[in-house]
C-alpha cells in the first residue's frame, strides 16, 4: 500500500472515532439539558463554557495553536445549544400534528380549522343593542360560516377613548348572539375580569397588546373555551408561538391564531400585513389561522385584495370589522364597513349573503373566487 493511501486510511479512522466522540457528547449535551430542563436552568452557560476552553488549551499536545483548538470547540458548543434548541422546539406542545380535532375546532357550532373558512366579523366595540341587533340580524342571514365578533372590554391607546361598555357590553353581546343564533368571540384584558368575560361568550379573544401576558395566558389555558391569539405587533413568529404553547401546556388545545398586522416604518397602512405569517404558522403547527384584515390594513379599501391574499395564502377564516354606521362608531369608525359595503365585499369573496342584510341583492348560491370556496 502506498505511504499516502496508508495515511488516509488513518485520517478516515481518527474522523470515525470523532465522530463516536462527537456523537456521545451529544448524548451527555441533551441528558444534562433534559436535567437542567426539569429544574428550570438555562442551557447556555457561559462561565462553564470559558472553563472548559482554558482546560483544553492549557496543556497543549499536537500542532493546534491554543485559539485554532478554542475555535474547533467553540464550534462544538454552539452546536450543542443547537441541539437542545431542536429538541426543545420539537417537544412543544404547539408543533404537535394532531391539536386540530377532525373538522375544525369548535366556537359555539362553528368549526374553525375544518374545510370551510369562517368569517368573523362585527363592530369593533359593543356599542347599543340596536347597534348589535343590526349586525346580528345580517350575519345571521348569511349562509357560510360567521362568528360574531365585539370588544366590550376594550384596550384603547388613549386612556380618553372609549373603553368599552364593559360588563353591560358583554350582556348585550350574549343577548344579540342568543336571538340570532350566532356563535361569539370577545376580547379578555385581564384575569380579574376572565370569569365574567368567558361566561358570556363561546371564544375569548387575546389582543395583541395581551400576547406577552403571561398570567393571562396561563389563566385561560385552565378554560375549557376555545382561545383566538392574537400576534403582538412587534412579536415574531417564535415568540407568537410560545405565547400559544403557554395556552397549550397549560391544557387548552383549543387555540387559533390570528395574524392582525405587525409594526413597521411603513405608515401607509395602521400595521403591515404580513401574510407570509400565514403558510409559516401553518407550517410551524397544526392550529387554524385566520387573518384580521381590518386592523392589519386600518382602510377598508385594501380590504378585498389583502381578504383574498390571505385566503390564497393558507387562511382559515377572516376578522372584518363592520358596523352599521361607521361614522358614529365609537372605535375605529374609519377602518369598519358599513353592512352594504361589508355584504359587497364578501359577496365579492364568494360568500353569499342572503335576503335579509341586502334585500336580495346578491346570488343565494355561493360564489367561486379567489381560488377557494367560500360557502
Ligand atoms: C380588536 O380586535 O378589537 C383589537 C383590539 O385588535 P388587536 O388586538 O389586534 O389590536
Ligand atoms: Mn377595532
């Protein structure tokens, strides 16, 4: 045998053996990260891994300089955070495959995440019963999937605004969903307020502005009532997904996510729309999501395209603002259809909208648009 096919015949066995190495460090890297794990210690510590590098240059033996050695370790540690990071990532409740039950999960008996994408739409706030009557009245006389959806409790910007009729806005929301058979979701604020919230409506919403909050997210992890969560419009993709995992590994499975915008330098619209979130989330896990049109655009006409790109892009449903007078709404009068432009626009969508919101205007048969049935 040649000199050189010798050596390489030995090069080849050294990489075997790191590789055996390599390997069983791995292995002791996740049993001590599952240790750490169990007593709420962080993977990452630096102070051990600078000790380790001082040990290993210490007593040079070969012909590595001490910061080729340190480099080549270095290495291995950072990949070794990988590796717990992978297994963290796919031990999380929010990546299992089977969260969604067969058909959708349920808000009153309407199945979110089945075949059928769901309209949830409403007056940004309760505001009189004859306000909600009005909505009511019209989604009820549509034959797709409606949710009806107002804020009673409201998280205004300015402490001046409107703040929602609060407890009495909750009756009157659960009064209009009564009569006209509708199926509701509400925004929470806080866990004081939670057992009122969840006993007058069959979803409870979680803001944007509440994503971080984790008290509440644990408080109604321990609800049997389906969750919508909201995206914080400064939260990426990971850190919306933890905030579902709190609900989840609390013993909620039953969330559904909603992309409503993000915060950029852009001011042509309220947030910018990211409707990459969409296929992303709904590659990251098996939980319906659907898009808030409105408060991601804050114009109504950006609402028919952004609706479909949505829906092409993966959505189960949509959130549209409508209110039967815009110009006297006490919320986010500027952004709200009224119901005859809201009825064009979902007609447009190819949802049908019966006699009762338009007076027949509009076919009874569902329509075909935007690439996807909306029946
Ligand atoms: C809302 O849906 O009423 C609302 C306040 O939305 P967001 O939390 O997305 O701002
Ligand atoms: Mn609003």
């Amino acid at each position: 045998m040649s000199p050189l096919r010798d050596l390489r015949d030995r090069i080849d066995e050294v990489n075997e053996q790191i590789l055996d190495l390599l390997s069983a460090r791995g292995e002791i890297v996740l049993e001590i990260a599952r240790d750490k794990g169990v007593r709420g210690l962080d993977g990452y510590d630096p102070s051990r891994e600078e000790r380790m590098l001082a040990e290993l240059t210490s007593d040079l033996r070969g012909p590595f300089a001490a910061a080729q050695i340190r480099d080549v370790f270095r290495t291995i540690f950072r990949i070794s955070l990988e590796l717990q990071d992978v297994e963290h990532q796919a031990g999380l409740h929010v990546r299992r495959r089977d969260l969604v039950p067969e058909g959708g999960i349920l808000v009153g008996a309407v199945p979110v995440g089945g075949p059928e994408p769901v309209l949830f739409a409403g007056p940004c706030s309760v505001e009189t019963p004859e306000q909600m009557d009005a909505v009511g009245a019209y989604l009820a006389a549509m034959p797709g999937l409606v949710v009806l959806r107002a804020g009673a409790f409201k998280p205004r910007t300015n402490p001046a605004s409107f703040q929602g009729l609060r407890e009495k806005g909750l009756r009157i929301l659960k009064d209009t969903a009564d009569r006209h058979g509708l199926a509701t979701v509400t925004e929470v604020l806080d866990v004081a307020t939670l057992p009122i919230v969840a006993e007058h409506t069959d979803m409870l919403q979680i803001g944007a502005r509440n994503m971080y909050n984790t008290e509440l997210l644990k408080a109604v992890s321990r609800l049997d009532k389906p969750v919508l969560l909201k995206r914080g419009f400064m939260a990426t993709i990971q850190e919306w997904l933890l905030s579902a995992e709190y609900i989840l590994s609390g013993g909620n499975e039953s969330v559904v996510l909603c992309e409503r915008g993000i915060r950029t330098f852009e001011p042509s619209t309220r947030n910018t729309f990211d409707v990459a979130a969409i296929p992303l989330m709904k590659g990251e896990t098996s939980l319906p999501v659907i898009a808030d049109v409105s408060h991601a655009l804050g114009r109504k006409d950006l609402l028919l395209p952004c609706s479909r790109a949505a829906l092409a892009a993966g959505a189960d449903g949509l959130m549209i603002e409508t209110h039967p007078t815009p110009d006297q709404a006490l919320s986010d009068g500027f952004q709200q259809l009224d119901l005859s432009d809201f009825g064009e626009l979902v007609q447009q969508l190819g949802w049908s909208v019966g006699d009762a919101g338009t007076g027949g205007r509009f076919p009874a048969e569902p329509l075909v648009r935007a690439g996807r049935k909306l029946s």
